[in-house]
C-alpha cells in the first residue's frame, strides 16, 4: 500500500506516518525500487498497534523504547513484556481516575434531575390549586 492508501485506511495522516518512521515509533517501512514506501502486512500491523496504544495515552517515548527492544530481538522479550504490562499498570490507573470523575459527574446530573423533578412537581401543585375552585 502506498502511503496514501495507509493514511485513508487507519486515519492518520502521511506527515504522522513520515514522523512515526523518522523516530522510530514504526520500524523502517520497505521501499520501491524508486523509493516510495510500500507498507505490506507488517509495516501495517505496527501502524496499528501504535494507533491503538497513542489512543490509550501511552507515551511516545515508551514506544520508541517498546520499537527498539523488538528490532534488539528474542533477547528482549521480557523487557518488552515488562513495558508493556507497566503501560498497562498506568492505563489502569487513569481509567480508574477517569471513572471516578465519571461517577462524580453523574452523581451532579442526577442531582440536577432531582431538583428540576422536584421543581416539576412543585409547580404542577401551584397550578393545579390555582385552577380549582
């Protein structure tokens, strides 16, 4: 795939693309022989993966690091996995901070709803003893 094609298919655009290669957050991605990017299978799959893990708030630089331990090799892989499960750890922790802002702010609309049910009804007296005779 060009990098056209990649950049309509995950959403990114070709300048993040170019970028993400030129730190190393994606390995080098194969060329043509006149130079152009072919992004195959692979080149695609880490695209994805860094896609999902910036959506999750993971820092670029623990993706550079995660990028240079995989090309290091076999030798790496339990400092990859350690990488990754504190990266883990982290996006935990942020969901949960995430979640108690969550039910912080639905406890405050439900009081809103309660005071404007209350309200409701209050009014609804007022107008049913203004109506009756």
């Amino acid at each position: 795939m060009t990098i056209a094609e990649v950049s309509r298919a995950y959403g990114i655009s070709a300048d993040t693309l170019r970028y993400y290669e030129r730190i190393g957050l994606i390995p080098p991605v194969p060329r043509t022989k006149g130079g152009v990017r072919n992004y195959g299978e692979e080149s695609c799959g880490w695209i994805q993966l860094m896609k999902c893990m910036r959506a999750a708030g993971v820092q670029i630089e623990a993706l550079i690091e995660y990028v240079d331990l995989f090309r290091q090799g076999d030798a790496t892989i339990g400092a990859r996995k350690a990488l990754l499960m504190e990266q883990r750890d982290q996006l935990v922790a942020r969901m949960e901070e995430m979640q108690a802002s969550l039910d912080l702010l639905n406890q405050k609309i439900d009081r809103y709803e309660q005071s404007m049910v209350s309200a409701e009804r209050k009014l609804r007296l007022l107008h049913t003893e203004q109506t009756e005779p």
